[in-house]
C-alpha cells in the first residue's frame, strides 16, 4: 500500500514538474518573442506595438506596460519632430521678415550717395529709411515680446477693471485710422457691465493688436461690440475676409503664421500670437469664428463676482 502511494506522489511530482517546465518554455518563448518584436520596432522606427503568442496573464502585464512605454516614446518623437519643424520655419520667416525691411533699408541708402540727387529726393528717401527703421524696431520689439511671453516672463499688475472704459479709450486712438481706411466702424458696447481682472496695459495692447488687424484687412466692415453673457464679458472684433479660408482660422494664432503667404511684408503673424498669450496668461480664453465672409475674434473674459 505504501508502494502505491509513493508511486502516485512520484507521478504526481512528475506530472507537476512537467506542467512548470512546459509553462517555463513557453513563457521563454514568449520573453524571446517580445524580445524580437522590440528589435523590429526600434530598428524600422514603426508605430507597431507588441503581440503576444499565448495568454500567459504575466506576459499580457509586461506587454501592456511595454507598449505603453512604445507609444509615450512615439508621442515625444513626433512632438519632436513637430517642435523642430516649428524652430525651423520660425528661422525661415525671422530671417525674411528681417531681410524685408533691411533690403529696403540699404537700398536707399544706397541712392542717397548718389551726388546727383537734389536735397528734395535726399530728404524723401530719408523719410523712407526712418519709417523703415521704425518698422524694423517694432518687429525686433515684437519678437523680443513674444519670447518673454513663452517664457512666462512677462510681469502682470491683475486689477479690477472696467473693460467698457479701456475699449472706448483704445478705440479713440485709431480715429484717424479708420477715417484713412474709409470704413465707419460698428459699435455695440454694454456699458454697464461687471468688472474683470486683467492687466490694464495687456488689455490695452491686446485691444489695439486686434483693431490693427481689422485694418490690416477689412475692405468693408469693422464690428466691435461688448457685451456680459452669464459669467463672462464678451468681447467682438468682425471684420470682412473674403480671402481667408476655413482651414487657416486655427492657425490664426500661431507665431508667424500669416494669411499672406507671399509674406509681403505687410503683417508678419507676431501681432495675434502675442494676443492670445496675454489673453490666455491673464486667464482668460479668446478664439476665432468664420461665418460666410466675416472673421470674428472673440474674447471670454471670466467675471471674478467679490473680487
């Protein structure tokens, strides 16, 4: 009796030793698997993700936590190469946009060494050359802002204030503007709304940016309203854009971008992005809408009640 026992015990043992073993080869076959898929995918650069062969619960823990590891390595590759294709387009256009204004910079200069010219055409190529420069220094100021806003440099003094007051005094600056451009603008300001927390400098810059892109590009129509919609101030800027198109409204915002695609000199992108960046680090939202022929830019200023 004990004989048969220990038998069954041996066979028992066997039985065991053999089921580890098979569970100890397969899962080799599996790490040696996954091993071999690694290699494939780090050497062809794919967006593969590893496959199992078998249904080891072990092995599907280590493959999840491994392809989870693959696609937060795919995502920082393509941010990556997205970054570097933005660093390089960004030089391409600092350069022309630079180039532009130097070019006709020198090249006046050049004619005014010119011997034969009367004091008249010597002084009107020097109106030409300082209002060049004055365009150059607004352009590097432009850039030189930028920067310190992507920084997080740039220093806000947060107050209570009145938007109704700040937008009707910025508006008054650009009378003569709008008269040149022949276009009356359309007005709808609320002027009992609640007070808002910003900066009254950036607000001040951010209006102006905006009325200076409407005249940019407005042929027709300049809208501007203000109005409180539940718990925000609402801000309008309408303009007419029959040239611009549904799929350049969200890149509006983005440095450098600019509806001219021959970058002609006339508006170099700097102005919306510098916008945005204030807007959105004062805590605020601001977005585009295209509806027909007109562009809307709007702003969502949050009303901070007991502030």
């Amino acid at each position: 009796m004990q004989g048969v026992t220990l038998g069954l015990i041996i066979i028992f043992l066997i039985i065991i030793a053999g089921i580890f073993a098979t569970l100890y080869i397969l899962l080799y076959k599996e790490v040696r698997n996954i091993t071999n898929q690694l290699k494939e995918i780090n050497k062809v650069k794919t967006n593969s993700k590893i496959l199992l062969s078998t249904s080891n619960k072990g092995a599907e823990k280590l493959t999840l936590e491994i392809n989870k590891a693959l696609e937060e390595k795919q995502k920082a590759e393509a941010e990556y190469k997205k970054m570097d294709l933005e660093i390089r387009q960004a030089i391409a256009n600092v350069s022309h946009d630079l180039r532009t204004p130097l070019t006709s910079i020198m090249g006046y200069i050049q004619l005014m060494e010119d011997s034969s010219l009367c004091e008249d055409e010597k002084s009107q190529y020097l109106d030409i050359v300082k209002k060049r420069t004055k365009s150059l220094q607004v352009l590097i100021d432009s850039f030189y802002e930028l920067s310190r806003l992507e920084g997080k440099e740039y220093k806000f003094s947060l107050k209570s204030m009145n938007l109704y007051n700040i937008l009707c005094d910025t508006i008054a600056l650009f009378y003569n503007d709008f008269l040149d451009k022949g276009i009356e603008p359309i007005m709808n300001l609320e002027e009992k709304i609640p007070l808002v927390i910003v900066d009254d400098n950036a607000v001040r810059r951010i209006i102006s940016n905006l009325i200076q892109n409407m005249l940019k590009y407005s042929k027709e129509v300049i809208n501007i309203s203000l109005r409180q919609q539940e718990n925000h101030v609402i801000m309008t800027f309408t303009n007419d854009a029959k040239d611009l198109k549904k799929e350049d409204v969200d890149q509006l915002f983005n440095r450098f971008f600019t509806a001219d695609r021959t970058r002609s000199g006339k508006n170099t992108g700097l102005g919306l992005a510098i916008t945005k960046k204030l807007v959105e680090q004062m805590g605020h939202k601001i977005f585009a809408e295209l509806s027909g022929d007109k562009l809307s830019i709007i702003i969502k200023w949050k009303i901070r009640y007991g502030a």
